[in-house]
C-alpha cells in the first residue's frame, strides 16, 4: 500500500463569515492510499479554532509512512486499530480512515453502504449554510435559492432577528457558534417559538462547561458542536443537548462516527452528519452516514469555487449518494 498526500489551497465562492472570523480561502490536506490500480482518498481542513497546522500533519506522515506502507489490506475497523496506536491527531485520523474505506471498498468492488449494510432509502436534506450578515441580506439570499433547509449564522443574539427567520416558511437552523449568552440561552430555550428552528446549534462558547447551564427538557432543540468532540462527550451532554453534530474530523473518521451514532441512538439523541469546508472528497466521506442521521449538513463542497473531486453530490440540499465502490471518490 502506497500512502501519498497533498496540500490544496480551495478559493471560496463568497467570504464565509461565522463568529469566529471571516474566511476567503480553506487549505485541506488531502491522502492517498494505492493498493494495485485502487486510490482511496481522504481530506481533512485547516481549522484555525481547532489549531490544525497542515505542515504538522505532513510532518507527522513522514514519520509513519512506513508504518502505514508495511500494512497488509486488513478489514478497516482492524486498520483503524494500527491508526489509533500511532496515536494521531483527530483530523489527520480521520483522512487516513476514510482514505482506508475509500481503498478497501473499491478492492473489494462494493460501497461503504454495502460493505456496512445502510439502508439508504430514507436520506434526510442537507442545510446551505448562510453567513453572518445584516438579517435583510441573509433573509434575501435565503429566499433566493432554491434549497429547502438553511443553517444561518449568528454571532450573539438579537431578538428581532429570532422573529425574522421564523417567518420565512423555510426550515431554519440557527448557528451561533458559542456567541450566545447564558441569558440569551435561558430566553430562547423558554420561548416556545424557538421550537420551531430545526435546532439551534453550539450556544455558548466551549469553555468553563458552559453548557450544563442548558436543559434538554425546554423549547430549543440545543445541537452541541464543539462540546461534542467524540464518543466519550456523549454521557455529559445528556440533560442538555437534544442532538448533536457529528463531524469526521472531530471524532477521528468513518470508523469511531459508525459506533458514534450507535450509542448516540442508545442514549435518544437526535444526530446530524456535519462538514467542514471541504471539496468533494470530505463531502462523499459524511454523506455515506446520512442515512443514519436526523439532519445533514453538508453543503462544504458547493460553498469552494474550484472543487478538485467527483462523488456524493448534494443538489439543492437533496443527498444524491455514489453507489459506486468504496466512497466513490474520483479525482477531477
């Protein structure tokens, strides 16, 4: 097996504006696994909240290449073992997991959905992702495409525009990215029209254990984000959150997200399949899990101008799955 990677810089159609910052540009590194005339490919995102250096994680390869070159093709969950033992940060994890499926399924000529018996019959929409902005902006660019489910982004409350977003007739999120107070909280999670949101997801800021001051017995559908890094958060956050965000990259990849959304289901959260901002490659990676999931979020591909990869697409928040071997990722 020949393990290979690369750094892609992806120009963003419009600068994406969260609470954390404004972006133009999203670097991601991308992995390669060949075995024979088989490439499985992973992706994961520069994040500067989660601190990830892609020049570290290059760094990091170089040392376990060999490692990774000397392993036999082994069932993933047995390969992800070996991942796990070289002890690699989250993100990086996750690319070479998915890479790992990407591969073994197309040498085993079947679908990650075959290979772990999905039904995919019933696929939930995925959200667009609608940037901080003066609310008439964000509600005219709402109202002018054609997607059904928008997740808008806030960066602390304003009140009037809880009311501005609950009379589009269109199936809103509300994202504020930890900018929420803990008496914004308490006012929203008490107003019975905040049930009307999808969810509303990361309140407050993922320091100090903010979130226990949330109930998941009030109006809001609380989503935790960044207070849901992996399995091991899920236990804390019952009583709290109603639902959570999983993410590739946070929780380590395809493997740990399977029994992820396994226990998640045992402890009766609600579970959405998230993204970052990524091509094509980290898109088909989540979307092979949207038919395990309440909500989707994976809109990362459509928001880069200069996507570099085939395979899941998602049109007008409609998941239209590959069904072709492994994740069914191809390079352009």
């Amino acid at each position: 097996m020949k393990l290979s990677w690369q750094i892609v810089k992806f120009k963003l159609k419009e600068t994406f504006a969260i609470a954390y910052g404004n972006y133009n540009y999203r670097e991601a590194l991308i992995v390669s696994l060949k075995h024979h005339d088989s490439i499985g490919y992973g992706e994961c995102t520069a994040i500067d909240y989660y601190q990830i250096n892609l020049a570290e994680f290059e760094n990091i390869l170089l040392t376990i290449q060999s490692k990774i070159e000397a392993q036999k093709i082994v069932e993933p969950i047995d390969f992800y073992t070996l991942l796990l033992n070289l002890n690699l940060p989250s993100f990086l994890r996750s690319a070479v997991d998915c890479a790992y499926w990407d591969l073994f399924g197309k040498l085993e000529k079947k679908s990650f959905l075959m290979l772990n018996g999905i039904n995919y019959n019933k696929l939930p929409e995925s959200s667009f992702t609608i940037s901080i902005d003066a609310i008439d902006n964000q509600l005219k660019k709402i109202n002018q495409l054609d997607w059904n489910t928008f997740k808008v982004k806030c960066n602390q409350l304003d009140r009037a525009t809880v009311f501005s977003l609950l009379n589009t007739n269109k199936k809103i999120a509300l994202d504020s990215n930890g900018s929420f107070t803990n008496e914004d909280c308490l006012w929203l999670e008490n107003q019975e029209l905040t049930s009307a949101f999808l969810y509303l997801e990361q309140p407050m800021h993922p320091e100090n254990e903010n979130y226990k001051s949330l109930s998941d017995s009030k109006h809001s559908n609380w989503m935790a984000d960044e207070d849901c890094q992996s399995i091991d958060d899920l236990e804390k956050l019952q009583s709290h959150y109603k639902s959570i965000n999983i993410k590739l990259v946070k929780c380590g990849g395809l493997t740990p997200a399977l029994k992820m959304i396994e226990t998640a289901r045992k402890l009766n959260f609600k579970i959405m399949i998230g993204c970052m901002t990524e091509s094509s490659i980290g898109i088909s990676a989540g979307a092979v899990l949207a038919p395990l999931c309440d909500f989707a979020d994976l809109d990362g591909a459509t928001l880069i101008a200069n996507d570099i990869a085939k395979g899941s697409q998602i049109v007008n928040g409609k998941i239209n799955l590959s069904h072709e071997f492994g994740l069914g990722i191809r390079m352009i």
